[in-house]
C-alpha cells in the first residue's frame, strides 16, 4: 500500500528533523594565557585553544554534544555545561568531587551529551575550585528549530566580574584565619563578553534577541538600555510570556533572553547598562567602575544618546509565566535549609546550610551511590559534611530556603529546573504552613515560574519544587564562587535505588580517580558499609555561633594578638595586598598546622 500524503508528509519532517541533528565537537585544550580584559592589568588567566575568552558553544536541540577536554594547566579541572539537565548522563554533569574526580594535568576528558534535549540560553564553566574566575567560562547557546520569538539577529551579553589576581591566592586568603569576617574579595572590574567595550551593532527595523548571561563570581548586575523597551521572553531555558520590564538585576549563573526592536532612526547610538551592585561589597574601592556598559551602535561615527539612569526597580521572576505550562503537585518531602555564616572551630568563616558546612568527599558522590548497595539510600555513606539528601523516585521534593545571612544568594540547582512557589520576608521555621504565594490555589498552581538558579534576598525565604524523575546525584549550591567554596552546598542524592539500572559510568573515569591515588567506590572514606574513618571532616561552628561581622573586630584583635600578627585590610589595593599576603604566607603555614591540631583535639 502507497503511504498516504499524511505519513508522507510526516516523514519528511521526520527526515528534515532527523538531518539537522549533528554531532557538534568542540576541542577544547585548556591552557594559561595572559590577557588584559579590562585594559588596566595584564595577568594569566585560563583560556582554550590558546585564546581568551573561551569561544561561545552552540548547537542546535537534538544535537549530540561533544566536548574533547585536554587539561594543560598545572592543576586537574572538570567542566560543568550549566542548566543541562543531563538525563541518564550524571556521569558528564562535571562538578569535582560530586560526579566525577577532577581530570589531571595533561589527561583528556570526554564531555558527551548524546541529546540535547533543551533550548534556550546556558553556559559551560571550570567546576573544580574557582577556575571559572579565573576565565574558563564561556556561553553555551542551544537554538531550537522553530523558536517560539521570532527575532531578526541575536547577540550574546555575558556579564562577568573580573579581578587581578588569580582565584587560588585570592580563595586562599578568603578562607583563612586572617578574613574571620569572611569578607569576600571585590572584583577590580566588570565586563561584557570579556572586554570592557563590548559594541552591538543594529539594524533600524529589525527585532534583535538578547542572551544576558551573568557569569560572575560575586556581582549581581542590574539590566537596562538606554531608549530601548524591551521584552523579556527566556529565563534560564525556559521560555516565558512576554514580559515588558524596563530593568532586571541578574545574578551569578542567571540567564535571560530579551526581545528589544531597533530604531528606525540611525541617528544615536544606546548603551547597555549592568549596574553593578555594591550591596554585595563588604567595601566598595573608589576606583571600582560599577556601571558597565556595552554600546549599540547604529552608526559608527553617530553620538552616543544621553545615559538614562535607572531605579533598580524591584523584579519579582516568580510572576513570570512559562509558556509551556507545567502545573506543581503537593510535595512528599520538605526540606528546610536555613544558610549562614558563622565563625567555626578552625577560625575561618565558613558557609552553613543547617550548621554543616560541605566539604567534598574522598570518593566523588556519584561513585559512592553506584557502588554502596542498599546503603546508597543512607545519607551517612555520603560522609558528614557532604549533606546529603535523599528523594524518591519520581516523588515531588520541595526544598524551603532560608536566607538567615546579610547578603543575597543564588542558588543552582544541577539536573532541574524547579518550580518557585513561594516567597516571604523572614525565616520559615517548620512550624507553620509555609505561607505560599497563593493560598487559595496552593499548591496546585497550574504553572509556577522555573528556573535553575534562584536569588534568595537576605532574611527572606522561598520555596522551590520539583519532580524528583532524574535519577542521579546533583550538587545544589550558592552560585556564587567564593560562597560555594565556603561550604554553601548540599549534594542531593536521587533515586539512589534507581541509579544502577539507568546511570553508567565510563571506565576512564575511574582511572584518572585512580592514577591520582582518588578512591572511586565505596563511602565516603572509601571504605566499606558505615566505617567513615578516614572521611574528611569539616570544622564546626565555635560555641556561641559568632556570625563574625558583629565579634570580627574583636576576635580578630584576639588571634592577632595571639599569633603576634599585624591586621591587614582585606580590600585593600592590590599591592597592599600582594605585600600583605607575602608576609603572612609563612605565619599561615605555621598556624593551619597549628589550627588543625587544634581541631583534631577538639574532635
Ligand atoms: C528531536 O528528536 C526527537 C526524536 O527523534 C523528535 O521526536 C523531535 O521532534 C526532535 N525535535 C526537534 C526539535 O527536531
Ligand atoms: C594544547 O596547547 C598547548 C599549549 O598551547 C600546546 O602545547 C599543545 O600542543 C596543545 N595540544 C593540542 C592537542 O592541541
Ligand atoms: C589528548 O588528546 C589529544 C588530542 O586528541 C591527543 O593528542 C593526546 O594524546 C591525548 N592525551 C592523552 C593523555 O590521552
Ligand atoms: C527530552 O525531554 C522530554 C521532555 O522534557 C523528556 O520527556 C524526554 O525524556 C527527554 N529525553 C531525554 C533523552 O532526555
Ligand atoms: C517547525 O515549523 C514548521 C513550520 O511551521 C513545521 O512544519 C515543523 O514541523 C516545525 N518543526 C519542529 C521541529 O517543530
Ligand atoms: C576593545 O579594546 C581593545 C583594546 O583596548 C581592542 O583591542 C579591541 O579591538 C576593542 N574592541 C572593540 C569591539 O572595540
Ligand atoms: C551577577 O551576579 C552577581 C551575584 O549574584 C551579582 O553581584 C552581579 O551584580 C551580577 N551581574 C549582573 C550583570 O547582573
Ligand atoms: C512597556 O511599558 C512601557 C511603560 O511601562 C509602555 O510605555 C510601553 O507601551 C510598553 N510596551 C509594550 C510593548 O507593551
Ligand atoms: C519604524 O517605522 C515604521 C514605519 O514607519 C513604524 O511602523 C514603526 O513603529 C517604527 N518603529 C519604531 C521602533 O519607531
Ligand atoms: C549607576 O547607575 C545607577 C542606576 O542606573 C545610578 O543610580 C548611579 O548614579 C550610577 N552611578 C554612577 C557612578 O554613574
Ligand atoms: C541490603 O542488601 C543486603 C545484601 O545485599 C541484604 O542482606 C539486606 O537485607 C538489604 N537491606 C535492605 C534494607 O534492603
Ligand atoms: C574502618 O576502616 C579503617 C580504614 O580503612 C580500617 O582501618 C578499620 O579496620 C575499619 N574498621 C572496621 C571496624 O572495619
Ligand atoms: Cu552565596
């Protein structure tokens, strides 16, 4: 029988799908470069190929997505390709420690994604310590056949913050008993696409799509465009009604597509403004530029139209509306995490989510979960400060965080995007209903907002949900750098009893744990059943819970007396610092000795 016209048709559009789908290889050799993004200070900085920034990675949905990673640094790294929800994949999802050892210096890692299964706007980045401050971050665009906007052109406008020195020295000091108020290093700048005179050029009469990508280690920057409206229409993959809004802030690790129509005139050309917000800012140095700017140009010789300034105004991404609409289901488990800061038992300050403060396992979590049997559904197997928590197949898992902190976080959740169903001023305590957005309705909302990362004011609280259908471990977190390194994380463990039938993990993963002497199986410790001896501990909160901004003064008076130190400013000038740092490594040595001794006789 002769198909009909119908199943003919059908077919071809079958074919016509099936002949766009490639395979995309990108060969990624990451090596040191030296670069001067911001024209004020030449320095190394991680690049690929021999180039800073790195390229931009696209593909197209369907695609398979293949990343050759070879590692010339002088330390091992991972890649983490950021909102990809890597179904059956956990093992190419890329944080060190949680999925994966990091790779070494001069091996090669395979980053494969058979089917790209989403759209929309994402970015790939270092996920081993803070490389990605250091540059390797690049955008990751995956266009779908038929967008759901139409748009003429599109440009991508990746925020970053950009500081002088490199990450370790910067972490080091960070994370030491010399920052007790946990002062987080200041940026020397800001930067779109990595250079600090980023242009677009517009046509009149055409519609442009704008990628905004903040790839930050600290800074929240705030949208606008001078004598432009704009639409917003994506938000972390997710394409959303239109939404006309004349500024946004966009936190670390946030996406958002705009719609913006060009002038007809030629006759000006516009600046697009991130606002830095110093909020974030123990001190704001006076030579910190905050505004940035990138320009859309209609004529190259054509004057700049006058700045408008804007007002910040409050945003609230949880009143945005997916167009694909997924409705929200009661949950099964409630988690409640409460985040802060406090003073712990070896001086530094570090992050808290319920007082435990993560520190990575010996063996990567994933690895513990395929090979721990029916323990792999015991959270203590993950070791005591991997926090690990556990959903069900297929259940619905709301997890309420507390921001109990004076600064704002985003926080990422890998493998998901999550619904936002609620928000409130002040903290949740589990003892009441938690007061959702709409009480009528709740909780079956018919289509709450989702994304993958979420800001969550300080002294505020939201809810977040979603299905746990995505066997695997994934690592949820501050995004931003310095707080993620402090210990804001928690390792969710999902459908532990699920994993081995679906989740693979290739051999060469376990030898390159192996050739640097990583365990790869058992617990946390690497060892058997619930023996944790051996497992790495982290310090706990000092009795009295210092959250160190009020004591700081103080207590550091006390160390510095005690360790015949003189205090340095944190944020001081770069020399300063370079000097300051010079001359307390050698105490800092002498001390974490001294600090670690101390923390064993207290255990
Ligand atoms: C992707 O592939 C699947 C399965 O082959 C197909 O059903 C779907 O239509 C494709 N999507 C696009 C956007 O081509
Ligand atoms: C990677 O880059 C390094 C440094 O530029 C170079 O020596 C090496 O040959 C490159 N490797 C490959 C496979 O391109
Ligand atoms: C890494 O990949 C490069 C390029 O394919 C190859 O030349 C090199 O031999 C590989 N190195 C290792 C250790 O496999
Ligand atoms: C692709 O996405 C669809 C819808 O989100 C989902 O049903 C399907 O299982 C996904 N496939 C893969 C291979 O991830
Ligand atoms: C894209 O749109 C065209 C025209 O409307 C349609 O024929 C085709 O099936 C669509 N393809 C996908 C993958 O949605
Ligand atoms: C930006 O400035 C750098 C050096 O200051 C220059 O090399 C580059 O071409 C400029 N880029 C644009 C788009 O103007
Ligand atoms: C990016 O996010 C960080 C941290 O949330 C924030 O401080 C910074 O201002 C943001 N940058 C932009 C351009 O939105
Ligand atoms: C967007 O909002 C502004 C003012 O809020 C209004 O003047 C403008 O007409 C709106 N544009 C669209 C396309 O709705
Ligand atoms: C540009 O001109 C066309 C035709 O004159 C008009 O319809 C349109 O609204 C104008 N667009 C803008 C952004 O002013
Ligand atoms: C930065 O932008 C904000 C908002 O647009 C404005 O209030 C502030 O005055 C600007 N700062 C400088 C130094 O231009
Ligand atoms: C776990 O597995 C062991 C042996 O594989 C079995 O003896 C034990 O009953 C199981 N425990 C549970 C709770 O399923
Ligand atoms: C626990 O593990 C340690 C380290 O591997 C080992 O020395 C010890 O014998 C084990 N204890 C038990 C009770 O198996
Ligand atoms: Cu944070």
């Amino acid at each position: 029988m002769l198909p009909s016209f119908k199943t003919f048709a059908a077919a071809l559009t079958l074919l016509s799908a099936a002949a766009q789908a490639a395979v995309v290889t990108y060969n990624w050799n990451i090596t040191y470069v030296n670069a001067n993004p911001d024209g004020l200070y030449e320095r190394r900085v991680i690049g690929v190929n021999g180039v800073f920034p790195p390229p931009p990675i696209e593909v197209t949905v369907n695609d398979t997505l293949v990343i050759n990673a070879i590692n010339q640094l002088d330390v091992p790294t991972s890649l983490h390709a950021h909102g990809l929800f890597q179904v059956g994949n956990n093992q190419m999802d890329g944080p060190s420690m949680v999925t994966q050892c990091p790779f070494p210096p001069g091996a090669n890692f395979t980053y494969t994604i058979p089917t790209v299964n989403q759209t929309g706007t994402y970015w790939i980045h270092g996920h081993n310590l803070g490389q990605y401050v250091d540059g390797l971050r690049a955008p990751l665009i995956i266009h779908a056949i038929n967008e759901t906007y139409t748009y003429d052109e599109e440009y991508t406008v990746a925020f970053a913050d950009w500081y002088h020195q490199e990450h370790a020295p910067l972490l080091a000091f960070y994370l030491s008993i010399y920052n007790p108020s946990g002062a987080e290093p200041i940026p020397q700048s800001g930067l779109i696409n990595q250079m600090t005179n980023a242009t677009f050029a517009f046509v009149p009469g055409k519609t442009y799509r704008l990628r905004v990508i903040n790839m930050s280690a600290l800074s929240i920057f705030h949208f606008h465009i001078d004598g432009h409206e704009f639409d917003i229409i994506e938000v972390d993959g997710i394409d959303v009604q239109k939404a006309n809004v004349t500024t946004f802030p966009i936190a670390a690790a946030q996406r958002y597509s705009v719609l913006v129509t060009a002038k007809n005139s030629t006759s000006n050309n516009y600046l697009i403004h991130g606002d830095m917000d110093p909020m974030m800012y123990d001190v704001v140095p006076p030579n910190l530029v905050l505004n940035i700017t990138g320009t859309i140009v209609y004529a190259p010789d054509a004057p700049l139209a006058p700045i408008e300034y804007s007002d910040w105004a409050a945003f609230e991404d949880a009143t945005l509306v997916p167009v694909l609409a997924q409705p929200t289901s009661p949950y099964t488990t409630q988690n409640v995490l409460t985040a802060a800061f406090y003073l712990m038992t070896d001086y530094t300050n570090k992050a808290v989510f319920n007082d435990i403060t993560y520190v990575m396992p010996k063996v990567p979590s994933l690895y513990t979960a395929l090979s721990m049997g029916n323990l792999s559904s015991n959270p203590q197997v993950y070791g005591p400060n991997a926090h690990a928590l556990i959903a069900s197949h297929n259940e619905w898992f709301e997890i309420v965080i507390n921001n109990d902190d004076t600064g704002n976080h985003p926080f990422h959740l890998h493998g998901h995007v999550f619904q936002i169903v609620g928000r409130s001023e002040g903290l949740y305590d589990g003892s009441t209903p938690y007061p959702y957005y709409d009480a009528s309705t709740n909780p079956n909302y018919a289509n709450p907002m989702r994304r993958d990362t979420m800001l969550v004011p300080a002294g505020t609280n939201a809810a977040i949900r979603f299905q746990a259908n995505n066997p695997g471990v994934w690592f949820f977190h501050c995004h931003i750098e310095w707080h993620l390194e402090a210990g804001l994380a928690i390792t969710l463990i999902e459908a532990p009893e699920v994993m081995p039938s679906v989740l693979t993990v290739d051999p060469q993963h376990y030898e390159q744990c192996a050739v640097q002497g990583i365990p790869y199986q058992g617990n946390a410790a690497g060892n058997a059943g619930l023996n944790l001896t051996g497992a790495n501990f982290g310090p706990s909160i000092l009795p009295g819970k210092f959250t160190a901004k009020g004591i700081v003064a103080l207590v550091f008076t006390i160390i510095a007396a005690l360790l015949g130190l003189v205090t340095v400013v944190w944020y001081a000038h770069d020399d300063d610092l370079a000097l300051a740092q010079a001359s307390l490594a050698e105490a800092a040595e002498k001390n974490k000795a001294a600090a670690e001794s101390e923390e064993l006789s207290s255990l």
